[in-house]
C-alpha cells in the first residue's frame, strides 16, 4: 500500500492556554512526514469550559 506523505495518519485534540489568558480547544491533523495542521475548534474562559467541549465533541464522534 503506498500512502502519500501528505495524508493524515492520526488526529490529537489538545486543550490549550492563549496569550489572552483564555483557553483553545484545538485538534491537529498529523502526516506521515511529521507535519501537524492545526484547527481551532473552539475558545473558551475556563479550562473547566474547554475539557466539558471536548467531552461533548468525543461523546458525538463515530469512531
């Protein structure tokens, strides 16, 4: 099977602090060669907030 370098291989979705003292929900798509592609999934005021969102968002993903 020959997989291009540029597709994706695996997928991480990462709470993050911003500079603006709020916190990201962010999901990076991972190829083959190492490179990550971020997507802003959403910006929240507590960590409290943004662990609940990524709760809700795996709870409706179909694996």
């Amino acid at each position: 099977m020959n997989v291009d370098f540029d597709t994706p291989q695996r997928m991480t979705v990462v709470v993050e602090k911003n500079k603006s003292d709020t916190w990201s929900l962010a999901s990076y798509l991972i190829t083959a060669d190492g490179q990550r592609r971020r997507n802003a999934l959403g910006i929240f005021e507590s960590y409290s907030d943004a662990t609940h969102a990524l709760q809700q968002h795996w709870q409706h993903t179909s694996i």
